[in-house]
C-alpha cells in the first residue's frame, strides 16, 4: 500500500524544561533523573522512580528521529501518567496541570506538522479540573484530555465527576483513559503483573463504569479513547450484554443493553498480538480503532504502524487506522 499519514494517538512526553518548571512550582513534587545506561535514565517524580525513561521521553529532537524510524509521521501528546498529581493538594495539582498543558501547547506550536496535544486535569477537584479544561481547550487549542482510569480509587462513574463531564461534552471532547493507580495491586506485585494485567484490568473497570454508570449515555459527544486495546473490554463483551439481560445490578442506570454503549468507544493498537489486532478491528470497525505506540514506555511498541500496515484487512481501513478516525475526532471538537 502506499505510505498514507501515520498519526500516533498515544503518545506521553515530559521535557526536561517541564520537569524545571514543576520543580520550581514545588520541591515537594520535585523529579530527576540519571543516566542507568546511554540514552536510557531513570526518572524520579516526587519521589518515586521510574525506569527505563528513555532519551526520547524528554528530548524532542531524539523523539522526531525515532517518529521518523517508527513510520510516524504526527503524535497526539499527553503527559506521562506518573506526573497525574492525583495525590497532591488540589491547588498544587491546578497548578502542575497549568504547567504541563501550556508546555504541551508550546510543542504543538512548535513543531505544528508533528504533534497535536491533549491535556491533563486536576480531578481531585472537578470544578478545577472542568475549568481547566475549558482552558486548554479554547485557549490553548488542545484536543481533550488524558485522564486516569480511576482518581485515587474513584470510578469514573462517580457524581462528583459531572463538572468535567459536562464541559467535555459541550466541547466534544477527546477523552483518553489511562490506568495508573491499578485495582489488585497488593495482588500484582510479582512478575511485572501490576502492568501486564493490572493496566489493561483498570481500563476494563474504568470502561464499565463510563457504561452501566451511564456516563456516556447522558455525554455522547464525548470520543472515549480507551488505551492498550481496551483492555479485556471488547473481548468480554459478550459477557457484560448478557449480564444486563439476566441481573438487574447492571440496569440500574443503563436502560438498554450495553452493546450499543461499548461500540461508542475507540481502542488503540496496542495489543502486541495480530490475531487480536484483528480481531478488534473485525468486531469493532476500524473508524474505532486509533494508531497507538505508549511511546516512550518499553510496553509499548515502536512498530505501531508498521503492525497496522501488516494487517490483513482493506488498505483503506488501514488508512483509517492509521490517520482517517483520528484526523476526524480531533477536528470535530469545539
């Protein structure tokens, strides 16, 4: 096929001038990082380290180059989950969201034929968080937000998050879940599971709740993006349509069979298997299936587009994948 636009749609980054700026705005929250072989460091936020972080992660330059490697043409930028800030006071994480969403904004004006840019929320306070998103939206030209799969152990479903919900809707705006904080940690602490299962294990709670909570009955203007593939989501389906029709637990604020709900979401890629990738885009469509790498993580892939150009389904539903739904979401918002 030929190379059609390759657009990235999960993608996390924090610069090194970023890191500066938290670092001024409180030491409490204070990272670093050191160099543990070349080009890859280990990144401590706030005092808890992370690694590998590649170069990559914090330096555009050696981020434009492995796009370029990768067949990547364009990334949506979001921020790295580990500077959510969930667990700050809620001043502070206004505060650090200002911070990393004008920074996020000052890449896409900088680099404008490579990135686009979502923005991250305060959502521990949601008025904050909703008003920040008007922010980023109207001010600051940024696409949505990325949010986590659960606030400190709060579901997404929860009352309190309407604020949020509501501007998102008005502005149609494109919401990428992302766990962090996983349910069954103290169950996951062997073998890397807290991500090999714990990561697609919380964006399935988190797809349940946006479901049989109703929130996306009540919001349909908001594009749901969830990420890794959607975690164990579209392939338990079957299994949450039948529970709605033989338990009233799952009715209680969804007052038709959640099919039709779980079609509303968009997946990204990112299942490091292509009979599965297949699959998703077979039972969902590719108009709901978005180019995804994790990009910088080591659980992520640097073959993103090359996977979807390996798939055995249409060259345009390639095209779809790789650029068309994308395009189509970011340009719809308001």
């Amino acid at each position: 096929m030929p190379n059609p636009l390759s657009i990235d749609a999960h993608a996390h980054i924090c610069t090194e001038e970023t890191m500066a700026l938290l670092n001024k705005a409180s030491p409490k929250i204070a990272s670093s990082m050191k160099e543990i072989e070349k080009d890859i460091f280990e990144w401590s936020i706030g005092g808890v380290p992370y690694r590998p972080f590649p170069r990559g992660g914090f330096d555009i330059e050696q981020r434009l180059k492995d796009m370029k490697a990768s067949d990547v043409d364009m990334q949506v930028l979001s921020i790295t989950p580990q500077a959510f800030m969930y667990n700050q006071d809620p001043g502070l994480a206004v505060t650090t969201s200002i911070i990393q969403n004008d920074q996020i904004a000052k890449h896409v004006r900088d680099y404008p034929k490579s990135f686009y840019g979502i923005a991250t929320l305060p959502m521990q306070s949601p008025k904050a968080a909703a008003d920040e998103l008007t922010r980023a939206m109207t001010k600051l030209n940024l696409k949505g937000a990325q949010i986590a799969s659960n606030i400190m152990g709060k579901n997404l479903d929860e009352p309190e998050f309407e604020p949020v919900w509501q501007v998102a809707n008005e502005r149609h705006a494109f919401f990428m879940i992302h766990p962090n904080n996983v349910a069954g940690a103290d169950r996951l602490k062997n073998y890397y599971l807290g991500n090999l299962i714990g990561n697609p294990l919380d964006t399935t709670i988190a797809a349940a709740s946006l479901v049989f909570g109703g929130v996306i009955e009540r919001f349909p203007n908001i594009k749901f993006f969830m990420v890794h593939g959607g975690g164990f989501t579209p392939y338990q389906a079957g299994r949450w349509q039948h529970g709605w029709h033989v338990r009233p637990e799952p009715q209680k604020h969804l007052k038709k069979p959640p099919a039709e709900t779980i079609r509303t979401f968009y997946w990204d890629t990112i299942l490091h298997g292509q009979p599965a990738l297949e699959f998703l885009v077979k039972e969902f469509g590719a108009a709901h299936v978005l180019l995804g790498s994790d990009y910088p993580y080591d659980m992520g892939t640097f073959e993103c587009a090359r996977q979807v150009k390996a798939l055995g389904v249409s060259d345009l539903d390639k095209a779809t994948i790789l650029n068309g739904m994308t395009q189509k979401l970011l340009s719809s918002v308001k």
